[in-house]
C-alpha cells in the first residue's frame, strides 16, 4: 500500500497506517460472485479487449475475506 502510494508521488507518514486483522469473514453467495464475474466481462468487452484476453486465462478467486456460499444472485442486485 505505501509503495504504491510512493510510485504515484504521494506523501504521507506510513506510521499512522494501522493494519488490523479482521476476525471473521463476509459471506458471499456463489450466484453473486458469478453474476458479478459477468457483470465485470462485460464492460472490459467495451472498455478493455487486452485485459478482458488477460482475465479469460485466469481462475477466479475472490477475496480472502469473502466466504462462498451456495445460493443464487442476491434479492438486492437488480438484474
């Protein structure tokens, strides 16, 4: 996080960046993550060819602070 900041020229004291251990994780339906995986493919369709090519080639793999759970798109996503 601060080397990226320092390669974009930012400045700012790193001591004051406090990194905390979560306890626990955010369940995540396997419908949700795959709509959103679409939803993402999507728009690199009409955005970004190259990184959409770069994405075909990888396995999707969410967030280590994201639990998959069976189940299908939220009741909340509008689709």
């Amino acid at each position: 996080m601060v080397d990226e900041a320092e390669l974009r020229g930012y400045q700012f004291d790193a001591s004051k960046i406090v990194v905390k251990k979560r306890a626990g994780s955010i369940p995540v339906t396997r419908g949700q993550i795959e709509f959103e995986w679409a939803h993402l493919r999507r728009k690199l369709r009409v955005r970004d060819q190259a990184k959409l090519r770069e994405l075909r080639a990888a396995k999707l793999r969410p967030h280590p602070m994201l639990r998959v759970v069976p189940g299908g798109v939220e009741a909340w996503e509008i689709v």
